[in-house]
C-alpha cells in the first residue's frame, strides 16, 4: 500500500494546506476547546479518528486480513462544516460506509487565520477496519512546495484586497472530478451493446420511463439504471497512472466548483479479410471524444474523427454506389463523403457535436451536429442513425406521463443530376415525436415529419416552426409538391418486467378505398414494425433476446420531387434498405462483466430495380427515384421488380478495456449472401464470409448489415 500513499501524496501535496503558523488555528472540536494552542492539531486528528471509527461499519468479514485503506480529501469550511471533495477506496461497500460515517460529523469550530475565520483543506488515507489503536496517514503540512510557501508568507503581509489577488490562481480547484459525467445531462453516444442493458431496467413495469427517442443523456439513464455502481462493479484494481487511464478512468479529467470535462483519445483499429474477393480489408480511424459541463445546466460534446478504410466487395460498392456530385468515389454509411485514397482505399472524416441547455427541470434545448433514433426496435421506419451526422436544434420536454421532442434539422441531396452551381442542394425538416405512458405498462407515440426543399428562396420555412401543429395542413397550404410529410404511430407494451412488444407504423400516403380493394396501388405507401425484447432470457442474467419483423411498401419514402425524398445525402433517414422489402431479424446480445457476445441474422426479401433489357422502370425500392417513374399505379407487390433473397449472419465476441472511454477490443464473423433475379450496377449476385477483429473505442454503431 505504500505505492498508494506516495502516488496521492505526488499527486494533492501541491493543493495541501502549509503548517500551522502563530496567525493560523487548526478546527476545533467541542472536546479539544480547554487544550492548549500547541495541542489543536493533535486534538483535532484524534476526535476525528474517534468519531469517524464510531459511525464506521466495516462491510467485510473479519476474517479478511487484506490491507486496505479509504482516502478521503474533504475541507472544513468558514462556517466549520466538513466538505467532502473526493473518496477513493478499492470496494464500493467500504467507501459507501466511510461516506456515511463523515457525514455524520459534526459541525465543528472552523479554522481562523489571523482570527479570520477561514478554510483547510485535509488528505487522509485511513487503513480498515479502524480500531481502538488505529491512526491517520495525513498528507499536508510540511510537504509543499515552495511556490505556495512564498505565496502564503505574502498573504500574512499583503493587505487583504492583493493576498486576494495574489492566491486567485492556486485557489483554482481543477483536480474534483467524481465521475461528474456519469450525474450530468451529457449524451450518452449511440450503441447498441451500451443501450440495451439500459433498456433492460427502463422497460421494467410501473416506471414512467420514455424509451423511443435516443441518444440518451446520463442523468436520464441513472433514474432507472445504477450507472455508478456498473462503472464500480467493472474497475479493476491498478494503482499506477497509466493502468488507472488505461483500464479506469478517462484519459483527462478537469472538475472544479462548477465545471468539468473530460477528454479521450481514441481509435477503431480493425483487420480483416473477404474471402469470396480475397481483399485484406481494414479501418484506421483516430479520434478525440469530449464531453463536460458547465454549471448545472450547459453539457457540451464533440467527437472528430479522421479515418482511412478498405472495405469488403459488398461494402465497398454499397459506398461507391452513393458518389456525390464533384469527384468523390462515394459515401460510407453512416459517416460521410469520401475521399479517394487510392488502391480502393476511402479516406473519410467524420465531426460530432453539440450543446446541451437546460433551463428548468422539464425542458432540454439542444444545438448540435449528430445522429438521432427514434424507436425500441434494432430498425427504425421513423428516424434512424443510417445517414450520416447532419446539423440540427433539439427541444425536449418531458412532464407528467409525456415525452415530446421536436427536431428541426437541415439535410443535404449531393447527387449530381440535382446539384446547382456546384452547390449541393439543401433541403430541411421537422419532426415531431409525442410519447404517452398511458398506463404503467402501455406506451403510445405519436409522430408527424415534414420535408421541404430550399427552393424559391424560400429557406428554412418558418410555417414549420411552431412546434405544435399539424404538418399536413401546412403542407396543403405552402404548396403539397412543396413538402414531403410522413405520419405514424409507435406503442410499446411491458408483458413482464423482462419481456416488452413494441411496433411502429408509418404512413407516408393512403388510400382507404385502395386498401379495402386490395387493387395494390402505389399510393399506399406505408411501412411497418413488430418486435419483442427478452431481458434475462432463459433466466440467464443480462442475455436479451430480440425478435423482429419490418415490412416497408414499394414507394414508401420516396416522392415525386426527387429533393423531397427521405433521405439525407444519399442515405436513407430511416431503414438503410430503403423501401420495397421485408425482413425477419433474431439477436441475442450477453454481457458478463466486461465481456460481451452478439449473434444476429437476418433473412429477407428485396426488390431492386431491373436496370437491364432495356428495363429502367421504378419498382419501388430506391427512394431516391421519382414516383412518376413507377412501373404500375395498381397491382404493386411487395418486393417487385428485381427480387433478392437476403440473408446476413454475425457473431461477434468482445472485452471492453475502458468502461469510461468505451474502448474495447474485438473479433466478428460475417456472412451475407443474396440471390438477385439480374445482376446490375446495383446488385449482383454473391456470397461473402468477412472475418474482422479490432480495437475500437464504441461512440458510433456500424450497420455492416444492409
């Protein structure tokens, strides 16, 4: 334990108090007021012992003889109060009981300097269990430098306006951070593996939780999920700086009185090889993630990333096949426009941000350049993170037993056959999302989009910007081939504390009498969603089993404007398929301690464009074409046109290294194959095995699946 004693020591001592002087008196305890001036200090460390060692309740058994100690830095205030900055110790239990022990301390007789009443501050390393003959390790006093020296000696001299002036730099306290991030309004970056243990305690029955809108931020999660004591349960014990950072802790942390932040370091490091093209595929990515806040009511966040890929044959044309206008060779799912590297070779970069303020305690504004998801499913047919990071203002409010959002967001079309005087096109949309707990199980949601094109210099349309109406009547009144809305409906349903049904429906045109005729007509553009969760499955601790089944209509999403499409840079806002296709999906996803598993396949049913024999009709698939293309207004059938069998199988097995930073390594295996009518430019015929293994750090989801 001796390293530990030294390594606090380097680490408090330039903040620690200097001796006690002539003008300067220790705290008093009631018991220590008849003991002599010289006597204080010692007095003072004896009663604190004392009274700390009485509260105290060791939660080991006695029988355990290892060496273990609590530190505690705390201060005793102008008013004689003891203020605790910071506890570490090995185990949760033993610093939850130290905790409740210095709580109860007394309000004491506070510190003086020149009989001012004044602040100390203290670092102790208490061994466990305390006894009878126990004693301090005490850390201040004698081992300061000789910069705070001198700055003291002038405080006793100066008038008290310069001491002021003069201490204002080394009374800026930086070294506070207690997992700040974990109690704060920050997001929470969007993955799979982190989000569905959270979702596991959120679905349980009789809490008002709202599941449907992510990302999450901390403070929401740790209502219903113990984010503390996961990052407890998962510490490792290291005790020199570079195992702390490298298996604890983020790589930089600041906190003061009314702020914090920290700072990682990160990559997606990852090899692999296609077997069916022999190409040895790989991504290099570095990054930086920031996150802090300031005050109890602005969190901030950024994320840059700078990366270089070569992907599997499949992938690699799925990017090729969305180029933009101006060269570039294509656009990676999810990321953005890239570069030509060379050798097949994309070099991307990808930037992340925003800042979250919070004026009361049911409202959340947000400004930023992110990713957003809205539903409980693996896909969503309403808003999902399949396009790239776009810009965006966020407004949330959650009160009562609702949840409501409104996003107002600017999007781009970068295709060439739209781009105007090498400009991309722009185009925006607001979406509202209303979630109701209509009983302690029930949850109904309510959402309503609308996309418009900046055309007629219209810009960003201010009709759109009242948060509460009804889009479609705006729509009718600023012209209908002017916008694009969508309406639907989400609902959820807990049958159990482990299992939940949940289900979206999006409209996006309907014909009631098309409908009741079954004449199959183009104008039922329509998509929906069926799953079911399994938390605990197989009475197996922390193993989710998820079912799911989606079903999207031929011309679902897109319009006859083809800027009016739902789609952001040529990637689908919602399902990465597009339209025009079904799909089953099985996941089941473990988690032990720091490893975790995933295995998942999907098996599917596609309709591409024929785009051969002189066959370049709109079947229905590719939102990005015009509906005015389309093959028939009646008679259309799920899947038309160039139908493929799809199926996509994944097993992956991980160990997070970082639970602060995410960072984690990795191996998966990946098989996909489809069977196309005609091979095209679009789809061809073929089946892959990728095996991949990496170091990533998890801030954003890959959907290798599509």
């Amino acid at each position: 334990m001796k390293s530990l004693y030294i390594l606090a020591f380097l680490f408090f001592c330039s903040t620690s108090l200097v001796a006690q002087s002539d003008i300067e008196k220790f705290p008093v305890f009631n018991e220590c007021k008849d003991s002599a001036a010289n006597d204080l200090e010692d007095c003072f460390y004896e009663q604190l012992y004392k009274k700390l060692k009485d509260n105290y309740k060791h939660p080991l058994e006695s029988s355990d003889t290892s060496d273990r100690s609590v530190t505690l830095r705390f201060e005793v205030d102008r008013n004689g109060t003891f203020v605790l900055v910071r506890a570490d110790a090995f185990e949760a239990n033993v610093k939850n009981e130290m905790l409740k022990s210095f709580e109860q301390l007394p309000q004491i007789e506070p510190p003086t300097f020149n009989a001012v009443p004044t602040y100390m501050q203290f670092i102790l390393s208490i061994p466990v269990p305390m006894n009878e003959s126990g004693s301090f390790k005490i850390y201040s006093n004698s081992q300061v430098d000789d910069v705070t020296k001198e700055s003291n000696n002038n405080t006793a001299v100066d008038s008290l306006a310069f001491a002021k002036a003069n201490e204002e730099y080394n009374a800026i306290i930086s070294d506070q951070y207690d997992r700040n991030q974990l109690k704060s309004d920050a997001i929470i970056p969007l993955s799979y593996q982190r989000y569905h243990r959270y979702e596991a305690a959120m679905n349980r029955i009789g809490n008002n939780a709202h599941t449907a809108v992510k990302p999450y931020t901390f403070n929401y999660v740790d209502q219903y999920f113990d984010l503390e004591a996961e990052r407890e349960s998962m510490l490792l014990d290291k005790q020199t700086w570079l195992g702390r950072k490298w298996s604890n802790e983020h790589f930089f942390e600041v906190a003061g009185e009314n702020y914090w932040f920290v700072v990682d370091p990160g990559v997606d490091l990852q090899l692999g090889r296609d077997s069916r093209e022999e190409i040895t595929t790989y991504n290099n990515t570095r990054l930086v993630n920031v996150s802090g806040g300031i005050g109890s009511q602005i969190t901030f966040g950024a994320s840059v990333q700078e990366s270089q890929a070569r992907f599997p044959g499949y992938f690699a044309r799925e990017v090729t096949s969305r180029a933009p206008d101006g060269g570039n060779p294509g656009i990676v799912p999810g990321r953005g426009i890239a570069e030509d590297g060379g050798e097949n070779i994309f070099d991307y970069p990808v930037a992340t941000g925003y800042v979250n303020y919070k004026p009361s305690k049911y409202f959340d504004l947000q400004l930023g350049h992110g990713q957003h998801f809205i539903g409980d499913g693996y896909r969503s047919l309403v808003l999902s993170d399949n396009s790239q990071p776009f810009p965006y203002f966020k407004l949330n409010a959650k009160f009562w037993k609702l949840d409501y959002t409104v996003l107002y967001t600017s999007l781009r079309d970068v295709r060439p056959e739209v781009t105007a005087d090498d400009s991309f096109r722009t185009k925006y949309m607001t979406h509202h999302y209303l979630s109701y707990n209509v009983t302690k199980r029930l949850n109904l949601g309510f959402f309503e989009s609308v996309l418009w094109q900046d055309d007629n210099q219209r810009g960003f349309d201010f009709n759109y910007l009242n948060p509460v109406i009804f889009y479609q009547s705006i729509e009718l009144q600023t012209g209908s081939r002017g916008g694009n809305a969508l309406l639907g409906f989400t609902a959820k349903y807990k049958f159990t504390d482990f299992i939940t049904g949940y289900g979206q429906l999006t409209i996006d045109e309907f014909s009631g009498a098309s409908v009741a005729s079954g004449d199959g007509s183009y104008q039922n553009k329509s998509a929906y969603q069926l799953g079911v969760k399994w938390q605990n499955a197989f009475k197996v601790p922390n193993l989710m089993m998820q079912m799911e089944y989606n079903r999207v209509r031929p011309y679902t999403y897109s319009h006859n404007s083809v800027v009016l499409n739902y789609g952001n840079s040529n990637q689908a806002l919602a399902h990465p398929w597009g339209a025009n296709f079904y799909e089953a999906i099985l996941i089941g996803r473990y988690t032990k301690d720091r490893w975790y598993g995933i295995a998942k396949a999907i098996y599917g049913e596609r309709g591409y464009d024929v785009l051969s024999n002189g066959d370049n009709a709109f079947y229905g698939g590719d939102i990005y074409r015009s509906e005015d293309n389309r093959i028939s207004d009646n008679g259309n059938e799920l899947a038309q046109g160039n139908t493929s069998n799809f199926f996509y199988g994944h097993l992956e097995a991980g160990y997070v290294i970082n639970p602060a930073s995410r960072l984690k390594v990795f191996g998966q295996l990946i098989y996909r194959s489809q069977n196309p009518q005609f091979n095209n430019a679009v789809v061809q015929g073929e089946s892959t095995m990728w095996l991949n293994v990496g170091l990533r750090t998890d801030i954003m989801n890959w959907s290798f699946d599509r």
